[in-house]
C-alpha cells in the first residue's frame, strides 16, 4: 500500500514514487530522483553546461566561499518556533547545483530532510556521489514543485532559482526561506574587465517586494563580502560558472589576466510567512 512521503510524493516497498495520478517514478542508478516534464526532456542541454557545473566545483572547492557558507549554515541553523528543536522539519534547496554548497552547509544538521532540486542531469550525480544520504530530485523548479501544498518548513536559494509563487505554496506555516544572491560589487573586477562595464546592481529590494506578494516578510537581511586573490585558472573558473562569459570576446579579455584581487560579495536575505516589515 503507497504512503505519502514527506516530499508530497506517494512511495511503495519497492522504492519507486507515484503522483496522485498514477504516474510512476524509479531512482536513477546515479541516486537521484527524475520529476522532469515533458516538456523538460527535450532539452537538449537542461541547465547549466557541464563545463560550467564543472567550474562551480572546482571554484567552490578552493575554499574562497567559506565565509559565507560559515554564516549561511549559521543562519540555516535557526529552528523555526513551529517546528521546535526536536523535530527538524524538511530543507528543500531550489538550484543546488553539483552539491558542494549543500553538502558544506546541511550535512551535519539533518541529512534524511535534506532534498536538492536542479535541472542539469551532471550536477546532480555529481551530488549524489558526494552525498548518498541526501535527496536528489532532477526537476525544474521553475515551473511547479514537485512537494504538497504546506509541507516544506525551509525552502533555500543559493544563487539559485526562486520561484516565489510556489516557495509561498510549498511552505508550511510559520516556516522560512533563505535567499543568496550575487552582491552589486561581486566579480566587480572581471566584469569590468571582460565586459568594459562594471554596473554594480543590487537585487534584493526587488526579490524582497515579491516575496511581500506571497505573504512572505523580510526577516533580515545583510551582505557578506570578501577580497581574495586569484590566479589566472581560478579566474577563468569564476567566469565560466556564470552567465557572465558567454561571449568568446569576453573570455579572451580574462584569459589575458594573471593574478588579479577580486571582490566576492553575496546579499543574504531570511523570510517568513509572519513578518511584514523589512528589516535591512
């Protein structure tokens, strides 16, 4: 007889999910879970290159994000006051990429509610090699999550998407969500150098007045930001992560680069379905 799990998906003994309506799921050999669409699998490249997937790996590898992850495990850390310190309630993390943040920042707290949601097929079996305790779901989150209405107590963003139409939907009450995203002076330095343009653009009082629309109030808000110096691999690796190097122009002005200071700066944002007013 099917139970329902805690991802909103129906689960039997023989390991396999099915939806409401029928439709059955079997885990891929690499360890993660396919909930793509239809519509989905016909992309030929489903989200981010694999040399890009690679170069994230490697650049989150070499440690220069280690503030950040100090501050967002703290942060992620935080019981919700309906859940309670005994009861760690499900942590969905939207566009977790090849796993590396994820893994950092969530292993030691509750691993069996821990679950990764991303499109590209090469990041995930990249996270799922590392960290076989976790759930890995192949899905777009950009269109319709793949989790019962009320049933997510943490909903995480780190540089990744954030539908906030279905975050609000998943969310049980009194629950949060955690957004990163890159700060106006992050890769200032390469910008301007491979674009001839350093525009130094701040995101999260958009991001804030669209969560406000769902019901989803600003807990807090702060920057992180840190300078390191990099060599000229690191440096390309930065780039190629990004959406920020698609022309080859660009590519060549970086490639041209040794060592160079780098700012890397993040904006960090905490909602919850009860607060209403900004805090900054």
């Amino acid at each position: 007889m099917a139970s329902r799990d805690a991802e909103g998906q129906s689960s039997d003994a023989s390991g396999g999910l099915f939806c409401d309506r029928g439709h059955h799921f079997e885990q891929a050999k690499a360890g993660y879970w396919s909930l793509l669409q239809p519509q989905d699998k016909k992309s030929a490249q489903a989200g981010d290159s694999d040399d890009a997937v690679e170069a994230r790996r490697r650049w989150l590898q070499r440690g220069h994000m280690q503030g950040l992850v100090d501050r967002v495990r703290e942060l992620a850390g935080q019981p919700c006051s309906a859940i309670g310190a005994q009861q760690p309630g499900w942590t969905v993390e939207l566009g977790c990429g090849e796993g590396t943040f994820s893994q950092a920042i969530f292993e030691s707290a509750a691993p069996d509610h821990y679950c990764g949601v991303e499109l590209s097929k090469k990041a995930l079996r990249l996270a799922a090699r590392s960290w076989p305790a976790a759930t890995w779901v192949l899905a777009n989150a950009d269109r319709r999550l793949p989790f019962a209405d009320r049933s997510i107590q943490h909903v995480v963003s780190l540089f990744g998407r954030r539908p906030y139409q279905e975050i609000a939907r998943v969310l049980a009450d009194d629950a949060r969500v955690l957004v990163v995203v890159p700060g106006p002076e992050d890769l200032i330095e390469l910008r301007q150098q491979a674009q001839e343009v350093g525009q130094r653009k701040s995101r999260w009082q958009a991001i804030a007045e669209q969560f406000a629309e769902v019901g989803l109030g600003l807990l807090s808000h702060e920057q992180w930001k840190h300078s390191v110096s990099l060599q000229r691999e690191a440096l390309q690796d930065a780039m190629a992560m990004t959406y920020r190097a698609v022309r080859r122009s660009q590519q060549q002005r970086i490639e041209q680069l040794g060592n160079a200071e780098v700012t890397l700066n993040a904006e960090i944002l905490l909602f919850d379905k009860a607060s209403h007013v900004p805090t900054v």
